[in-house]
C-alpha cells in the first residue's frame, strides 16, 4: 500500500491601497521580474521564482546562503577541517544549498494568495511568507507602481472564535491594518478605510477591557472586527483561568487546511490547487457571513 503524503495550505491576505490600480497579478509580476530574495531568518532566504499571470500559480523557493570563507568541519577527523581539505571545496559563486519549492496560487478577486506550507516532508512556515512579502513590497519601485501593500497571514478564524467567547474575558484586542472593503460588511468597511485615509493612518487598534466578573460579552459589531481583524491584522485577548491572567493570541496561529494524498493517484500540484480553491471558498464564506 502507498504511504500517504502530507500537505498543508496556509494564505496571505495582500491589499493594494484605493488610490492605486488595484491589479494583484501586476504586483506580483513585478517582484517576481526584480528577482527579489529576502531573509526570513537565520541563513535562509525566501524568493518567488516562477509565476504565471494568466493561472495565477506559481512557485517560491527556499534556499540557504552560507559562509564559504567561514571555518568547516571535517565528520572525519571529527574536529575542524584543515587548510588542505578546504583548498579542495570548489562552489560556484552562483549556487545556493538547501533549496525546497513550494506551490503558491492567487485568487485576483479575493486578493488571496494561498500557498503550501507544509509539502513533500519540508515545510515553509506562514511567519516566512508574511516576512518575504513585507520586504519585497518595500522595493521603492513597487512602492511607486502600488504605494504601501499591506500583507498579513490569514489567522486561524476558530481561534478568533475561541478568544471572543472565552469565559471570564477580561480585555480584547483587535488590530486592523488597512482593510480592502470587500473584507467588511456594511458600514464598517467606509468607516475604517475612511478614518485611516483622512488621518494618513495605517492601523486601527481597537480595546475593550472589563472589570465584572462575568468579563466581556463582545457584541455582533466586535465579533465582525474580529473576524476582520484575522484577515487584516492580529486579534487577541485576556481571561481569568484558576484566578491567574492569561494572554491568547492569533499572531502564531494561521489558517491551515490539512489533507493526505496519494502520489500515484494526483501529482502534487493539483492537490495543491484543490486546497487552495478550498481555502478561498472558506475565506470568502467568512467573509460573506459578516
């Protein structure tokens, strides 16, 4: 019997500012054109290295940069290697190691960007993506094209859910960076984007903290930001457990949609692409009951 493989999708919301051509492709054409790597920790480095405008799919690459002057260690000798061993280490000046590859897929309508975050035993954490696309959208060219992108993982909505009924809540706190309006309903999406804009703002941050006993009891209007809020930027709370304050948070928390497949049976990047129109149908579905 085949051993089953295991893949997990994460996204990224991206929102182009009103003032500009709201025109996702374009945007990640260009980086994809300027060749744009970030660090995203440690040694390693996070690229998009191919896309296609019309399909919207295309692929990031992780690599490692290291020290080729540094000191080396011989497994041999089992200490450090000597100059003999290192005259014989010979990599082109162009060649990285490590190097993993991962799916990612754009829905233009929806301004999601779904991506693999776990595929094929290696795995491309939502905390790197969210990294690579705050330093590529801060080229000055792309600046220029499509003014300041916001770009936030799309939190885990059970989370959210979760904080906003925890028993004995004490304080609640909601943080949106500037939304699209299709990620609000009604009223909310003018007043937001319009506070920020006319004050030359990025954030809204919103609090609301209680001394009863019984703690919070978010209303719809706080519930609806919170859930803008997993989309849009970080939600996150304090409750009473056993008379200790405890903090919760969606920061380390993405949305993941897990499954298994058989490799004879579907090639990977089609079970990719079947995740990540299952993570878009559920994000818009979120949306929709807001």
């Amino acid at each position: 019997m085949s051993r089953l493989s295991k893949i997990e999708v994460s996204a990224i919301n991206l929102r182009i500012p009103a003032e500009k051509e709201r025109n996702y492709s374009s945007l990640l054409e260009q980086i994809f054109k300027k060749r744009v790597a970030v660090k995203v920790y440690g040694d390693s480095f996070v690229a998009i290295t191919q896309y296609d405008q019309k399909s919207g799919l295309g692929v990031f690459s992780k690599y490692s940069e290291i020290d080729i002057d540094g000191d080396w260690f011989d497994l041999e000798d089992f200490g450090p290697a000597g100059p003999d061993k290192i005259d014989e280490v010979s990599i082109p000046e162009t060649l990285r190691p490590n190097l993993s590859a991962f799916y990612f897929e754009l829905d233009e309508e929806s301004h999601v960007l779904s991506f693999e975050s776990y595929s094929e035993s290696k795995g491309l954490s939502a905390r790197s993506v969210e990294k690579y696309f705050k330093g590529a959208l801060s080229d000055m060219a792309v600046q220029r094209d499509f003014g300041h992108v916001e770009a936030d993982i799309v939190k885990s909505f059970g989370e959210v859910e979760r904080i906003i009924n925890l028993p004995n809540l004490k304080e609640l706190k909601i943080v949106i960076r500037r939304p699209n309006p299709d990620d609000i309903s009604g009223d909310l999406a003018s007043i937001i984007e319009e506070r920020l804009r006319e004050q030359n703002g990025e954030e809204y941050e919103e609090v609301t903290r209680s001394k009863d006993e019984d703690g919070l009891k978010p209303n719809d209007r706080t519930k609806k930001l919170a859930f803008v809020g997993a989309e849009n930027g970080e939600v996150s709370g304090k409750s009473i457990v056993n008379g200790v304050q405890v903090p919760h948070t969606t920061k380390e928390k993405p949305e993941k949609i897990v499954d298994t497949y058989n490799k004879d049976e579907v090639d990977t990047r089609t079970m990719f692409r079947r995740l990540a129109s299952r993570m878009v149908t559920a994000i818009k579905q979120r949306r929709a009951a807001k």
